[in-house]
C-alpha cells in the first residue's frame, strides 16, 4: 500500500454495478449513494462517502473504507477531498450525524461534537 496514490473522483451513475459489487463484498449495508465520492486504489474501489448539499454545508450521510485497508488514512483523504469541494461550492461546514458510532474518527480528524452532530468548520 505503500506508495500508491488513491484516485477519488465523484460517483456517476455507471458506477452503480462496481459500488453494488463492492458494498456486497465488505458486507456493507451501505445504499448506493446518489451524490458522493468514490476511492480507488490500483482501479479497484476501496472507498467511497455519501452526502448531500445542503443550504450552507456539506452533510455526510456515510463515509465507507474497506475492512483491510482501514487505519490507513484512507477515510482521511477522502474527507480531504470532501472538504476541497465542499470550499468550491462555498459551504464552509462539514457536517455528520452523531447516531452511528464513528465518534472518535470525526474527533481524530478536527470535528467538534455539537450535540447530536460533529461538524467542522473550514478555513
């Protein structure tokens, strides 16, 4: 893994099949999402995060690593890439519900807990 650069580019609707196949493969009970991020290393997806726009941030639905490659820093560059478009569509706001149990990754990357959500501001 060393090395290796990981290609994130956003979902298109001819993904659907490969995120189906991958979502079933790491046992994912994931839905395809309609607007998000796919990540891909060596033409294989290895992750993907789903969001949508929302008047002044970006709300994070779901943020997917695949089970081997996880504490990699793979969900932090995908969260990376996340926070760049989120700066081009001018919503300085990532936000992410507090009902899943990812707590301490959105703690370790810079989000803030805010009640029942963790958001982080851009800069």
């Amino acid at each position: 893994m060393r090395g290796l650069r990981l290609f994130v580019r956003p979902v298109e609707p001819s993904d659907r099949d490969a995120l189906a196949a991958f979502y079933e493969k790491e046992g994912a009970p994931a839905a395809i999402p309609a607007c998000g991020l796919l990540g891909k290393l060596l033409g294989e997806i290895v992750a993907t995060v789903a969001f949508e726009v929302t008047a002044d941030a970006l709300r994070i639905d779901d943020l997917f690593v695949a089970r081997e490659l996880r504490r990699k820093w793979i969900g932090r560059v995908m969260l990376r890439e996340l926070e760049q478009l989120a700066l081009k569509l001018e919503r300085p706001i990532l936000v992410v519900d507090d009902d899943r149990g990812v707590a301490e990754f959105f703690r370790r990357v810079g989000f803030v807990n805010e009640g029942k959500q963790w958001v982080r501001t851009l800069r």
